[in-house]
C-alpha cells in the first residue's frame, strides 16, 4: 500500500470568479492564470490569507474566500519563500506557466476554510 506523501499546508485568498473554477475542477485544481496574471500565490499563513481575503476580495467582490489545501512537500520547495511584507506575509511564487505541475502535485481536495461577505 503506497503511503501518503508529505504536504505542506498552504492557503489562497479567492474571490468567487476563481472559486467557481475550482469548484467545476471537482475541488482538485487552481485556474490558469489570465494574462495580466504571471504568478499564482498561495501564502504561508492563514491569517495573511485570511486578512486579503475580508479586506480586499470582500471590498472587490462583495465576498471572499480562504481556502486551505497540501501540496507535496518535496515538489513545493523548488519555490522560494518571498516575504511580501511583515515577518507572517509569505507567500509562494509559482509562475503561471508551471500551474499546472503545481497541480499535479496537490494532495486531496481544496477546502473553503473561511467566508467573508
């Protein structure tokens, strides 16, 4: 019996037009990338994601998700750990022409963890 890997947790802010794509993938994939879009970031911290998600997808959308989802933990190290701001803004920099490898790697189903109107 094959063992599960080891993930690492990582969360996404979304707004509904990205999560309705996620949804129609059967929870399993992130969207490619629009064109004025040349990174996908999932970030490190959940309360970072958590923070942009109530005050910015809520102030752009009218609502905004968290979602919480693993990805195989040797595949993800090939992207460096960029701190965007304060010393819990950490985000991952996966370039939108590799989103679909990153896919391949997620482990299980991505999760609406939190909701914000």
């Amino acid at each position: 019996m094959a063992s599960r890997p080891v993930t690492t947790t990582l969360w996404r802010p979304t707004g509904p037009e990205e999560l309705a794509l996620v949804r129609e993938s059967g929870w399993r994939a992130w969207p490619p990338r629009l064109p004025e879009q040349p990174i996908f970031y999932p970030v490190l911290d959940e309360e970072y994601a958590v923070k942009i998600a109530r005050d910015w997808n809520v102030k752009h959308s009218g609502v905004g998700y968290v979602t919480r989802f693993e990805v195989e933990s040797e595949f993800v190290r090939r992207y460096p750990v960029r701190q965007a701001g304060g010393r819990t803004i950490l985000e991952l920099w996966v370039p939108a022409e590799e989103l679909a490898e990153f896919n391949a790697h997620l482990v299980g189903e991505i999760q609406v963890v939190h909701e914000f109107r």
